[in-house]
C-alpha cells in the first residue's frame, strides 16, 4: 500500500512546503508550518464567479445595489448600509463576544420579510433554542441546520434558496473531498471558496463566524480574508458591557467604520451616541486627562484621554498605553522635549484612552501631549475644552481629515473650547464657541499657560 504523501502547511499564508521548517518561506512568520497529508483533487478549480463574454468597461452599465437592512442600525453602519445580494461577510472576535448573538438576532428581524438560513457547526438546535428564548426572540421562525459537511450544506442552501445565510463557524465545516480534519488550512480555504462561490452565483448573503487565535487575528490561513468582501472584527472586553464592531475590510463601504453596542440580558443594543459614553467623566476636574476628538469610518468620536506621569524608580522609564501606539507616545515624548522644552526621560508615562476604544490615527497626538502636560503641571484641563491634530517631528501642527465634521460634533456636545490646527479653522465659528488654530506646539503650550 501507497504510504501518503506528507506535506507541511502555513496556518498564516496557506503556503506549503515538503519537509518542515522554523519559518514559513512564503510569508516569512515563525512556528507556523502544520503537517499534513497531501490531498489528492479529483476535479478542477473553478472561479468564484461566473464566466462572462469580454466587454469594454465604458459599456458597462453600473447598479446600484438594494441593500437588506439587519434591524440593527449600528451593524448596518459597520456594513455600509447594510447587507449586499451575493455578498460575503467575515466576523471574527474572541469567544463569548456576542457573534452568535449578533447574527441571531440579525436574522430574527430579517426572517419577518426575507428568507434565512441559521447553519450551526458548534451548537445543537436545542441550545440554538435555549439562547433564542433568553433574547426574547421565542416567536421568530427562523429556519434552522445543524450540519458541518459542506455537500450538505451546498444541497440545503441549494433546495432553500435563503436570501441570507450564516455559516456558524467556518472553521467546523469539511468536504468530503478533501481527508484533512475541520478546521485545517486546506479545509477553511475550500469550504469558504465553495461557500463564496455560491453566494456569487445564487445572490445568496452568506456570512461566516470565524474563530481568532490568541493574537486576536482571525485563524486560518489570510487567504481567507481575501476570498470575502467585508471582515469584521469584534472588540471589547468580556468583563465590560459594551461591544466594539469594526470593518477592516469592505467593498461595498468605507474602511475602519465603528459599531457600538451595549450587552444587556436582552442582547446586544445599539448605542446611537458613542460620544456621551466614552465621555462619562465625573463632575471633578482632575489633572492629565483631556478629550479628543477622533474619526472612526464616517462618524466622530469624542474619547477621554488620560496621562499620567510620575518619577520612574527604575533605571529605564516604563511607557505603557492602553488603545494608543506605545512607539508613538514615545516619539511625542522626544517632540515635547526637543521642541516644548519639558523632559520626560527620568519619568513613567502611563496614557489610557478611557472607554475600551482604540484609536490608531495620528489626530490624537495633540489631545495626548496636552494631557501628558496636564499631569506634569498638576493642573486640570477645563471640562469644555476638546483637542485635535496631528504633530510632526519638527513640532508642527498638522491639520487632519474632517476637521468640519470634528468641529460640528464638539459644539454639539457642549465643548465651548477647541484647540485643532489653524488650517482646519471654520470660516464661521459658532457663538459662545473659542476655536484656538495653533501651528507650532510651542503655542498649543502657551495657550495652556493662558488657560492657567
């Protein structure tokens, strides 16, 4: 008898190679390479969608595409809109986040006027059941599969015709084409392709749960988040109530768009206004906290920051954040130092952007100078006072992205103080409302001493 072929495959990239190895030739990462058996393909692959005639793109008459809204205001923001016939969707986040939540609850709305298919890999029908009657969702007829083989679910998908399928989870389906386990590279990358295929095909909305290793990125290989058209992540603590929903991917809308919800014993609920969460500051002015304005997708965020800044008791000073880049705290520390004239090298800089929510654009190093400062001094930013803009090496201000839009939700919620940078100063400002431009970091500090 034939002995098997054996092969090693990357859990990152999906590259494979004969005999193993300590880093991945293809994508380079380091103790990814899983042995394998090499499978045997009995047929020929096919494209994800369907084969057309050669046509000129002036010819091509664009549509635009109904979307079928979720029910759930804030997820439909995170999709674009929300759902798109045909259209893969990737959510990905730690277990006991609330996917499963989520979607059920999606699908239960939905199953009023469009037709749905909820297939289970991991959970039985019964317990499906058990955690519809705890959401108050007893009375949807939402139509249910239990399955993890792929022909089964391709025969199911096919003989239903449902306008809005979830897959729950990729990672626990296989075909019999292949012998590899569930849940191996091989199986994820043919079953989400033959899935993917599918909804291209029939318009189907098809929507995987994915799984997340310890690093918090998605398993299986990264083809995976090619082969869809959106992936989202969940965020948040499991200790909190609140939920984070964002879009690192999306061809039918923007990029890094947030959704905010509250868990509660109903399941997860919008929040329609973010800002006033994250802004739940008590009535004591307190020294090293300061309030950015920051843009997440389309919409602006108003986030607490909060520094603090104390005698380091060790030869080298910690700089630790929680939802900032530490190497950009540290690069504003040499700014403020070089160019503001204040020095942080014999201190411990703690920042922490309040709320669970973390900010990536640069519109935030303002807002954390100004509170690193704050906490140096001793003295308390007024409560009315929000900070944006970007600074450079050369300690200039920057002006961002959306200043307008930034400025409005400011004055909307109260802030009769903004600090931001001269170039994205209204041509009108409203009344009762002090907008400061500043250029240098220097005069952001001045305008501090003058705030006193």
């Amino acid at each position: 008898m034939a002995k098997d072929k054996t092969l090693y495959v990357c859990n990152e990239c999906g590259g494979q190679t004969n005999k193993w190895q300590g880093q991945c030739p293809h994508c380079l990462a380091w103790n990814t390479l899983a042995e394998s058996v090499a499978e045997v393909q009995t047929r020929r692959f096919q494209g994800l969608a369907a084969a057309g005639a050669v046509q000129k793109l002036s010819q091509v008459q664009a549509r635009e595409t109904p979307r079928i809204p979720t029910g759930q205001s804030e997820f439909d923001r995170v999709l674009g809109g929300g759902l798109v016939p045909g259209g893969v969707v990737l959510i990905g986040g730690d277990p006991g986040i609330g996917k499963s939540t989520l979607l059920l609850q999606a699908l239960a709305t939905l199953s009023g006027q469009h037709k749905t298919l909820y297939v289970s890999g991991e959970e039985s029908a019964d317990q499906i059941a058990m955690r519809a009657n705890r959401l108050g969702l007893d009375g949807a007829d939402i139509p249910l599969l239990t399955e993890i083989r792929l022909e089964a679910i391709l025969g199911t998908l096919q003989a239903e015709k449902p306008q809005v399928a979830v897959i729950d989870s990729i990672q626990t389906v296989y075909t019999d084409a292949l012998t590899s386990a569930p849940g191996s590279v091989s199986q994820v990358r043919e079953c989400a392709q033959e899935l993917t295929r599918h909804a291209k095909q029939s318009g189907t909305t098809v929507i995987f749960v994915g799984h997340v290793t310890k690093e918090g990125t998605l398993a299986g290989p990264r083809v995976l988040e090619h082969i869809v058209d959106t992936v989202l992540y969940f965020e948040g603590d499991t200790g909190s109530s609140f939920r984070l929903i964002r879009a690192f991917k999306n061809r039918f809308g923007a990029v890094n768009e947030l959704g905010v919800f509250a868990m509660t014993d109903k399941g997860l609920k919008g929040v329609n206004n973010p800002s006033a969460l994250f802004l739940n500051r008590s009535e004591r002015e307190a020294p090293g906290s300061c309030v950015v304005v920051t843009q997440e997708g389309t919409r602006p965020l108003l986030v607490e920051i909060q520094a603090l800044v104390d005698t380091a008791h060790t030869p080298t000073p910690r700089r630790l954040t929680v939802g900032l880049d530490p190497n950009r705290l540290a690069m504003l520390l040499a700014v403020l130092h070089r160019h503001g004239g204040i020095a942080c090298f014999d201190q411990d800089v703690f920042v922490n952007a309040v709320g669970g929510v973390r900010i990536n654009e640069p519109a935030a190093d303002l807002a954390v100078l100004m509170a690193v400062v704050s906490s140096i001094r001793n003295k308390a930013l007024t409560h009315k006072l929000a900070v944006f803009g970007e600074i450079g090496l050369s300690g200039e201000i920057r002006p961002v992205q959306r200043g307008q839009e930034r400025l409005k939700e400011a004055t909307k919620l109260g802030f009769n103080r903004i600090l931001a940078p001269k170039a994205n100063l209204p041509k009108q400002v409203p009344a009762g409302v002090e907008v400061r431009g500043v250029v240098t970091l220097s005069e952001a500090l001045d305008y501090l001493r003058e705030l006193g």
